[in-house]
C-alpha cells in the first residue's frame, strides 16, 4: 500500500484523493491518512501531492517509518474523502518543514 507521510501535516492538498479510484483516503484536521487495505498500489496519487508526501510501504524515506501504522490507526477512525476541498491558509508555508508530527491533530 502507500503512504502519506510527515509532509502532508498542514498542507493538506487534497489533490490526491480526486485520482484514487477505491476511495482509500481519510480526512482528518490537518493530514490524509491511505487505508491500506482498500489501496491497489496504482501509484495514481503519488504525482498529484504537491508536497511530495506519498511514498510506496516499501520504499519509505528514513524517518518515515511511523507513518505506515500511523496511516491503518487513522483510516480506521477517520471519514473518506474523495473530493479536493481548499487547502489549508498557509499550506505553503508550512511544505517542506521537517519533522510535523507535533502539529499532526488527531
Ligand atoms: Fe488510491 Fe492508488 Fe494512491 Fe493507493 S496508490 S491511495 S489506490 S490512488
Ligand atoms: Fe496530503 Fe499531498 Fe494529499 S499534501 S492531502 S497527501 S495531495
């Protein structure tokens, strides 16, 4: 499955989610999370998040790593989204900080 990672946190594009074709994203405040039960690895989001944030299980950058649990705990408890909504105010000024996790809202 893929997964959204640390860079999603407060910028929250949403441009993924209009390209899923099974619905596997979950909104929550301030990130996506993929469930990766439903996901089929079709790589469709991956060029659509501006953020970069969306990376194949397997292939997760270092320091990503909790993102893969943290992704199936909060596609269970979080609504799907499939259509683009505004993106958060100062979404740009927050892509690119490292390390967002503090900021992640649950
Ligand atoms: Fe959806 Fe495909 Fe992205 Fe998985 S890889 S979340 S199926 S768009
Ligand atoms: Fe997040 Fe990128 Fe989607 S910032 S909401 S994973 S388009």
């Amino acid at each position: 499955a893929f997964v959204v990672t640390d860079n999603c946190i407060r910028c929250k594009y949403t441009d993924c989610v209009a390209v899923c074709p099974v619905d596997a994203f979950h909104e929550g405040p301030n990130f996506l999370a993929i469930n990766p039960d439903v996901c089929i690895d079709c790589e469709l989001c991956v060029p659509e998040c501006a953020a970069a944030a969306i990376f194949q299980e397997d292939e997760l950058p270092e320091g990503m790593e909790q993102y893969l649990e943290l992704n199936a705990e909060l596609a269970e408890i979080w609504p799907v989204i499939t259509e683009i909504k505004e993106a958060p105010l100062d979404a740009a000024e927050w892509d690119g900080v490292k390390d967002k996790r503090e900021h992640l809202i649950l």
